[in-house]
C-alpha cells in the first residue's frame, strides 16, 4: 500500500459526458501527479501540482483540468470525452526533498 | 531533451534465469535514475533508485547501477521467480528545469514456470 487513495476504482460513462477523478496524496506529500496509462500511448503525465500550485503540465488536454485543494487532495476533470480517453487515470505523490513518487491503485475510465 | 530508452518487450523467460532489462537516457547534468514496477491491476512502485554517477541500486534481488559514460541504467536479477512477471519502467529525474519525471515506455516481463 503506497499511501495514496484514488478514487472512484472504475468508471463507465458515455462519449460527451464530464467526470471527476480523485486523489489524495501521502500524509504530509505536497506534490500531487497526473498520469494517463493506455495500451498504445505508455505512461503519459499530464501535469504536476506542488501545494495547490500548478508546476510543470505535460500532455494535458485542453478538454481536461485539475486542480489540488488546501487539504492537498487533488481533483482532474475530464470533460466533452470521447472513445480515446478511456485509459488508466493514475496519480502519484513525492515528498519534498525526495525524488520518488508514490503511485495510486489507479482509476479505470472506460468512455463507451 | 530529457529522454529514456527502453528495450522492447514482451521478454519472456524461465523461472531462474537471468534478467537483463536494458535502459539508456539523455539528460544534462546528473539525473536520479529509477526502476519502478507495476503488476498486474496495479499501479507503479518504486523497485530501486541511483542518484549519483556509479551508484547501485538494489531490492528484491534486483540491480542496476548508474553508468555515466555510457549512459545507462540497466536492471539485472540473477534468477527471475513467477511473481516477477510485471511491466518494468525505467525513468529519470532532472535536477534542473522543473524536475519533471520522465517514464520509459515500459518492457513486459513474462516468468514461465
């Protein structure tokens, strides 16, 4: 167990629609990550939060937004979604100082 | 760019035979380099890390030691288990310009009993 909740575990919804996905971090992590995992992309980071203030994005989709919030969990909105969003949403949190990230078991998203 | 190379998989192996997973990187400066493992309807783990040139990470059996001049990242174990099947990501870490993460794309590792 590495600390970091996501949730919801699975999440089946229709092209068009709008989905919140949930993080929270380590206790005491001030770094919250984005990442998309599907078959043929890899592992894909999307963008970095660092004490509810947004560090680095990567290939984040204008159709997708996060944000971290005061007590640190994180939020990423996925709207307007199509076939091809449907993948593995994970997050992960790092320690200031550290440079490892700690995974979460991951958000199944499957747009139908 | 901040890039890393992995070899391709699937690699497919007896149990007790040795692994080699290969990784190179291009960076500046002096990268932490890292070995993380997912498993099956998992998410990632941290499996070893090196933060300096020369330096050997290791867990679980597993090794790699951090090659500046070849600029390497390699990941050994001696003699692979079943349970040793997983996705295997080689990444590093900049220390300069937004320490940013970069993932490898992953080698599938299959343990055949």
């Amino acid at each position: 167990d590495s600390g970091v909740t996501q949730t919801p575990k699975h999440l089946i919804t229709a092209t068009g629609q709008r989905v919140t996905l949930r993080c929270s971090p380590r206790s005491g992590d001030l770094s919250v990550y984005w990442y998309q995992q599907s078959l043929d992309q890899g592992l894909q980071f999307l963008i970095h939060y660092y004490n509810g203030e947004e560090r680095a994005k990567g290939n984040i989709l204008e159709r997708f937004s996060a944000q971290q919030f005061p007590d640190l969990h994180s939020e990423l909105n996925l709207s307007s979604l199509e076939l091809g969003d449907s993948a593995l949403y994970f997050c992960a949190s790092s320690s200031r100082g550290l440079d490892e990230q700690y995974f979460g078991p991951g958000t199944r998203l499957t747009v139908t | 760019g901040n890039s890393v190379t992995q070899m391709e998989g699937p690699v497919t192996l007896s149990e007790e035979a040795f692994l080699t997973i290969n990784c190179t990187y291009t960076a500046t400066g002096y990268p932490s380099l890292f070995w993380y493992v997912q498993y099956p309807g998992e998410g990632l783990q941290l499996l070893l890390k090196a933060t300096k040139a020369d330096d050997k990470g290791s867990n679980k059996g597993f090794e790699a030691t951090y090659r500046k001049e070849t600029t390497s990242f390699h990941l050994e174990k001696g003699s692979v288990q079943v349970s040793d099947s997983a996705v295997y990501f080689c990444a590093l870490r900049p220390n300069t310009g937004g320490f940013k993460t970069i993932f490898g794309a992953g080698t599938r590792l299959f343990v055949k009993a």
